[in-house]
C-alpha cells in the first residue's frame, strides 16, 4: 500500500504540472496569438491614400525655375535650384536645394485632372525661409499642408502645381487642412507647370 500511495502522489503531482503547462500554454496562445483586426483607417469625406500605380506618383519638374515635386505613394518632396548663384555644377548638372517635404500623404481628387494633395510635414521652413527637419526651428513640423494640381494630363504627362498661401502656414490636423486650405478661401494662386524629370 506505501507504494500504491506514492505512485497515486507523484501522478497527481505530474497532472498538476501538465495542468498548469497546458493552462499557461493555453493563455499565452490567446493573449499573443489571437490578435484583433485592426480597424480601417477613417480619412474625411472623398480624401483617400494613392494606389501604388496612380499615375501622380512621378518626379515632377518646372523647367523655368527648375523646381521639383516628387510624389511616392506615401510623401512628398520639393527641390529646386537656387535663386542666386549658380544652378548648374561643373558638368552643366542642375543643382537641386531641399525645400519642403511631407509625409501621410492623402489626395482629395476633384475631377481626373484636378485635386489637393495633403501631407504632415517633416521638412518646413523656418523664420529665414531655411528649410529645416527640426521643429525647434520650424513649428509647421508635424502639422499639415496642402498642395494644389490642375490640368493633370496622365498621357501627356503634364501638370500644373500652386502649394498653398494664405492666413495659415499649416493646420494640426487632416481635418483642419482639407476644410481650411481651399481655393475659395484664396489659399491656391499662380499654378507652375510642371513635366516629368529626366536626370540628364
């Protein structure tokens, strides 16, 4: 019987142990393994994200001041040559200083040719017209802004770009700037037209 009673001990002990195994197994498995979907992303009436393949997504560039917006499916940046001085090196290549850039990028499209581009900026300009990635320098970092096109020719490769001015250099949230930065609220004036860029 002392044997019998040692045996029933150590098996309840190993049942115990299996128990708690399984239990803690079981947990982790719910905790870690069955994560929730993540909610869809709630942007403001008609404001969408690019698809991969929409055709605004190029290296734009204004040949008169040689400038440049480039859009990805996600940012979008400026360059452009510099106002004195020269703007070509040695080998006759263009010069390109940054200028502002963005990223969160989000379009209202108003027709197939025409919209606003809004993006949360990571490079602005500071109080000297420098433009800068540090928000000390450059309190529009962080906050949006808005780029308006019109006369978007996808074949031609054509299209004309105004960025926004006006009582407000930037807004705090997508909200804000897709209700603030329209053109009936004077914010889009001279549109530059712009072609595709080809490094030479």
């Amino acid at each position: 019987f002392r044997f019998l009673e040692i045996f029933m001990k150590k098996l309840f002990f190993s049942l115990r142990k299996t128990s708690a195994l399984f239990v803690l197994m079981l947990f982790s498995v719910l905790l870690f393994g069955c994560k929730p979907d993540a909610e869809p992303e709630v942007l403001p009436e008609n404001v969408e994200r690019l698809a991969a393949d929409d055709p605004l997504i190029q290296d734009w560039f204004e040949p008169v001041y040689k400038q440049r917006t480039i859009i990805t499916r996600n940012s979008l940046t400026t360059k452009a040559a510099p106002y004195f001085g020269p703007q070509t090196d040695e080998n006759g290549k263009i010069i390109f200083n940054d200028g502002y850039a963005g990223n969160d990028l989000c379009v209202l499209k108003l027709s197939e040719s025409s919209g606003t581009i809004f993006i949360k900026y990571t490079r602005a300009a500071d109080s000297n017209w420098n433009y800068t990635t540090d928000p000390t320098q450059a309190p529009d970092i962080g906050k949006w802004y808005a780029v308006s096109y019109t006369d978007f020719n996808s074949t031609n490769k054509i299209i004309k770009f105004s960025g926004a001015m006006g009582t407000k250099s930037s807004c705090d949230t997508l909200e804000d700037v897709v209700a603030e930065f329209t053109s009936a609220k004077g914010y889009f004036g001279t549109y530059d037209e712009y072609q595709l860029y080809f490094n030479e």
